[in-house]
C-alpha cells in the first residue's frame, strides 16, 4: 500500500466517515444475492463500516477490516463491534470466506503489486466464492489531486491481472460513475468474481 495514500486516510478519517454513500446499494445488493443467507464475508477496506452495518442487517457474518487504524476505530465505533487493521498483503486466510468485498481500496494498491494481492483474495475465497472490487479506471498509475495514489486499470489490464492471480469461474466487469471525496466525478469499473467451485 502507498504511505501517502494510507496516510491520507489517517488524517482525514473522520471527515471521510462522515460522507453519506448511498451510490453502491444496488451493487453491494446485487453481491448479497450471489451468497447464502448465512454467508461469512470478509470486508476490506471498510471505511466507516456503512457497508458491513448493511450486510450485518442483511443477517451476513461479517469481518470488516481496513488498513487505516483511525479508519477502523470510525468503524469499531459505528458498528460496535472490533475492525481489525489489514493491509491487503498481509491477508493469510485459505477458504475461509464465502465472499470479499473490497469497494473502493484495491484501486490504492501499486500495479505491480496487485496480481499478488489478488491471489491472496482468491486463496482466501472458499470454492464457488464471490469477489467484488471496484477501480477508477484509466490508462497508467497516478495521483489525484488529493495526492492519493491510485492504478487506473484499464478492463483489458484487470482482466490480464485477475486471471494471471487465480482461476475464476466467471468475471464481469460494469462500468459506471461516482463521485469521490475529491468532488469530482470518476469513470469506475465494477467487477464481480466466481471462484471456481
């Protein structure tokens, strides 16, 4: 992970924790329709903990976590309940979730380091497992002008990326809009995988 990037989210974490993101219902509803009722799903970069509070509403089994230890006090204080601190390369868990999700965190994560970080996900994921990310896309690395670090995939890169990390059942990949803490509006792509059963 980019220091300047975590440390931004350091510094500003309550001001991030206090957006209203309502953008990702329908997709974070869209996953949870891929999972059992009872599903265990592990949560990366979870921010405040708005989205573990809806999957946790939903009846999921939840392990929110976030590389940011100011970021995961927000959220251990809002879902009442402790958030671990992990960083995406220090992710050891074999089969242990029926599902990940990491809105908006893997796009921090320097190009050359993603296609580890990938396989740990994968490794992860029990058989048949759902994964969703989501990137800002783009054509090469870069900064925004918060001096957040962020890779700027394009769908041909993260699809070269993900299959050289694991073997998904099935990969799809939406594009959309949302706008940032930046105020500024992004091109995204969404992504949902299949581990294979």
């Amino acid at each position: 992970m980019d220091e300047d990037t975590l440390r931004f989210y350091r510094d500003n974490a309550p001001a991030y924790a206090g957006r209203e993101i309502t953008s990702r219902q329908a997709r974070l509803t869209a996953f949870l329709a891929l999972l059992a009722p009872d599903a265990t799903i592990l949560e990366l970069g979870c921010g405040a903990g708005g989205d573990t509070a809806e999957m946790l509403a939903r009846g999921f089994n939840v392990l929110p976590t976030d590389g940011s230890p100011e970021m995961a006090e927000v959220a251990s204080r809002r879902l009442g309940r402790p958030v671990g601190t992990l960083l995406f390369h220090d992710l050891d868990a074999v089969e242990a979730y029926d599902g990940v999700w990491a809105n908006a965190c893997l796009l921090h994560v320097p190009r050359d380091e993603l296609a580890p970080i990938l396989k740990r996900i994968w490794r992860a994921l029990k058989s048949g497992g759902c994964f969703y990310a989501s990137f800002k896309t783009g054509d090469g690395e870069g900064r925004d002008a918060l001096g957040r670090y962020y890779n700027y995939p394009s769908s041909d890169w993260l699809r070269e990326t993900y299959a050289s990390a694991g073997n998904w059942h099935s990969l799809d990949i939406e594009t959309g809009k949302v706008i940032g803490f930046d105020n500024q509006w992004a091109p995204m792509l969404f992504i949902v995988a299949r581990k294979n059963p």
